[in-house]
C-alpha cells in the first residue's frame, strides 16, 4: 500500500479546518510565548486523533458505503484496504495520540481517552438523531481546549477560549450538514439520520445558513476580547468566505457540494489563526 492512499483513507487534508483552532488554544495559554516542541506534539496529537476517527468513521459506515456511489473508489469499500489492516491502522494511530499526549503532560493524558470516546461514538450517532453534525462539531471543538491545556494543564477561565470553541463547533457542524446532501439517497435507504434526510435540503439548507449565522456572531463577540486591528480585518475574509460556501451550492450539482466544502473552509480556520497570533504578539489597537 502506497503512502498516498493512507493518505487519503484519514483524509490527512481535512486536519486544516481542525488543526488552527486547536492551536488557537495553545496560542492563548501561550500569550507569546511558544514552546515549539509541544507545539509540534500538538500537531501530532491533533493528526493522530483525527486519523483515528477517521479510520474508525471508515470501519463502522463500511456496509453503507460499499453501496454509496461517491465512495466507491475508497481504498476499503474497492477492497484495496482490508478491514484487518484497518483495524490497525486505527490502533497505531490511537496509540500515537495517547504517546503524543503523555509527552504534553499529565493532565491532558489523563483526559485522552475522552477525546478517543467521542470519536468512536461520533459515526454511531448518526444511526440514532439527525442533529449527529453537532456531536461532531462538538467533537471536533474539544481540540480548542485540548490546545489550551497541552501549554497550561488547568481549566481555563477566559471567555475568549469558550467564545472560540462555541465557533469552531458551531461552523463544523454547519458546513458538515452541506457536506452529506451528496449522500441523501444512500442514507435515507439505509435509515441513517442527518439534517439534509430528516428535514429536506431546502430546510437543512436554510438549517446550516442560521448555524452558521449563529457561528459568525460568535467570531464577532471574540473581536470585543481581543480589540486587534488583525483581527477586526480578518473577520471581512471569513464572513465572505461562509456567506460564499452557501451561495454557490447548488444541491444537484456534487461538484460545487466539494468546492463549498473544501475550497472555502480551507482557508477559514488559518486566517483566524493568523490573526489571533497578531493579536496576541502585538496586543490591541
């Protein structure tokens, strides 16, 4: 098996939306002053957790999946990929998290196994409430903390971190309900549940639009915080780049389902990361 195709299995790209706010929390512990070895454990952390969750979203939506037209190429659906092989893989990539995290600290080791939980039981939910996007959003949104503790292991005080992580939540499970409407017929003929099956695209649609409108109220009420001229210039770029991912989808056309996933959420999380760094090296304005 060639490195790319693990690659793509974890879908090692998708770490973008996740990875910058997970180092928004280290940044903040950090207050300018960076430990560039945790913050490279971080980065380990963070692509071995997802790798993880990956893997066990593969193994679980397997029997689903052979079915699914989109997902016919997949290394484990096509058979490239043996479900042994799988399996561990997923234990290699759980273990290098709980290492990862051990080499941070004690703290956070001893909460480690929290994150593994959510992420095995994330797939699940999507079997039992069509409301599984904000799980995952939820899921997902734990690494803000994460970050937070992996400099400073004590639960933090400051609203700016929660403000962050209500955010970064918030927009996953927003762009996340876009992200099945491709998968809508499959789902429905296998009785899983998600926005776009339980209540139409029309109405998830409309669903994802108050979610994320709800997600930029909360990236505006951060700019009171932090009171940075970076910031208050970062926050024009995100709000065109969420009201963009919506206005171009277009529920019959798969192709523009990938390009509001991938081309503008790409960009979301690191032009909020380089603005709060700006903002907490050079202070407020």
């Amino acid at each position: 098996m060639k490195i790319r195709e693990i690659v793509d299995y974890i879908k090692l790209e998708h770490t973008v939306f996740d990875l910058p706010f997970v180092f928004s929390g280290a940044v903040l512990a950090s207050q300018g002053h960076y430990n560039y070895v945790k913050l490279l454990l971080i980065l380990l952390a963070t692509t071995s957790a997802r790798a993880t969750a990956m893997s066990v979203n593969r193994i679980a939506g397997l029997k689903y999946d052979r079915y699914n037209p989109r997902k016919k190429e997949w290394i484990l659906v096509s058979g490239r990929l043996s479900v042994r092989k799988a399996i561990l893989f997923t234990v290699i990539f759980g273990s290098i998290f709980e290492l990862s995290t051990l080499f941070l600290n004690r703290f956070v080791l001893l909460l480690s196994p929290i994150v593994l939980i959510m992420f095995v039981t994330d797939p699940l939910l999507k079997r039992i409430t069509p409301w599984r996007h904000l799980y995952m959003g939820l899921t997902i949104g734990v690494g803000v903390l994460a970050g937070y503790l992996a400099i400073d292991p004590a639960f933090p005080s400051t609203l700016p971190l929660y403000l962050i992580f209500l955010a970064s939540s918030l927009w996953i499970a927003g762009f996340d309900m876009i992200y099945t409407i491709p998968d809508v017929d499959t789902d429905k003929a296998f009785g899983l549940r998600t926005v776009m099956t339980d209540y139409g695209i029309r109405r998830g649609l409309i669903l994802s639009d108050a979610i994320h409108a709800i997600t930029f109220v909360f990236f505006l009420s951060l700019a009171l915080y932090l009171r940075s001229i970076f910031y208050d210039l970062a926050l024009i770029p995100i709000l065109a780049l969420i009201v963009y991912q919506h206005y171009i989808v277009k529920p019959d056309d798969p192709k523009s389902i990938r390009v509001s996933f991938q081309n503008s959420n790409t960009f979301i999380g690191i032009i909020f990361l380089a603005a709060l760094i700006l903002s907490v090296s050079f202070g407020s304005f």
